[in-house]
C-alpha cells in the first residue's frame, strides 16, 4: 500500500492560486510549506486582503499604488526614494524567476529613518526558503561615505498589516544628518537565496 501511495502524484494543494507543481504524495506536505503561491495578508496598513502573492501583486500596485520593480537574486540595485522620503515609504520587488515578492519599507525611527526588507509570506516554517539582504544608502551629496548594513535573515511579513507599529526587528538606520531634505534618497538592495 506505501508502495503505491508513493507513486500517486497530486497537484499542489495551491493550484488555483497558480501552482503548477504536480508532487510525488510524500512530497506534498514539505512543498505546501514553502510554495511561493500560498496565500498570505497583504502587507499594507489596515488592509485585509488575502491572497497568493501573484495575486497580491496586482492588488498592492492597484490599491496601495506602491512602486514594483523586477530583480534578480544576487544582482544589486538601486531604488530611487524621492523626496520628502524620511517620512516613509515602501517599494515592491518581485523576483523575477520564482516571483517572491519583497517589500522594502522606509519607517521613522526617532529621528532616523529604519529601512527593512521583508518577504510577502505567511510564517516562518523551517522548509520555507530563506533569504539574506545587503541595504546601503547614498545621497548625491555625500559621495564619501554610504551606509551600508547586510541583514543576517529577511523576515516574512506574516499577520498583515505588521510593517507599522513597533521598531523593526533588524534595519538599516539612516541618520537625520544624512543628506538634505531636498534630496533625493538612492537605496541600494540584493537579495540572496540562502
């Protein structure tokens, strides 16, 4: 009877939300644990949409109107953060092979500016993949000195709506003294796949 069992392939259990996957039965558990099409909160303040992230990806840029921009992991690049940006703000990145969803988020932290990197996922199951952040910032001028911070994990943003409130668990600190009001922020982000 195992012997059969372990020959039936099932689809994902997520399916309708765009998994493709068709999984040996033993498989199905570990793979419903880190499926990029599990549905998960959106992240935005108050919001309590509910959705895979493929799906939350067309709502975030509708409803939140939040910029989105393609990136590959281990490529550096640059987020241009207009200003007035030590108020706040969050920029969507999608990876472009496996379309996880990042949120870079700029937050006041007394009277510094915290910038966090988190993933769009529901929990923080052991099989879930995991991923390292490297942040710095640069201002037009300060051409001398960047800040510069690799984030050790990059948390998941379970539980929706948690981007506010609180001090962020791991960031990037950037001083009030960091650049001038009038200018524009550069946030400069890679994201591995551990």
């Amino acid at each position: 009877m195992d012997d059969a069992l372990g020959a039936v392939q099932l689809p994902c259990c997520y399916r309708a939300d765009g998994c493709g996957r068709k999984l040996m039965y033993h498989e199905a558990a570990d793979h419903a644990l880190q499926c990029a099409f599990a549905p998960c909160h959106c992240p935005g303040h108050g919001c309590s949409m509910w959705a895979s992230p493929p799906a939350l990806l067309d709502h975030i840029a509708a409803a939140h109107s939040w910029p989105v921009t393609e990136v590959g992991y281990g490529s550096p690049f640059r987020i241009a953060v207009p200003t007035p940006w030590r108020g706040g703000g969050t920029h969507l990145l999608v990876e472009r092979n496996d379309r996880r969803l990042f949120l870079v988020t700029l937050s006041e932290f007394g009277e510094a500016t915290a910038v966090t990197v988190v993933c769009v996922r529901e929990g923080t199951a052991a099989a879930a993949p995991r991923f390292r952040s490297t942040v710095w910032a640069e201002v037009a001028s300060n051409t001398e000195e960047n800040l510069f911070r690799r984030l050790s994990t990059v948390p998941s943003s379970s539980g929706g709506g948690n981007l506010s409130g609180g001090g962020p668990p791991v960031c990037l600190l950037v001083p009030p003294d960091f650049g001038s009001e009038n200018e524009d922020l550069f946030l400069g982000v890679r994201i591995d796949k551990l």
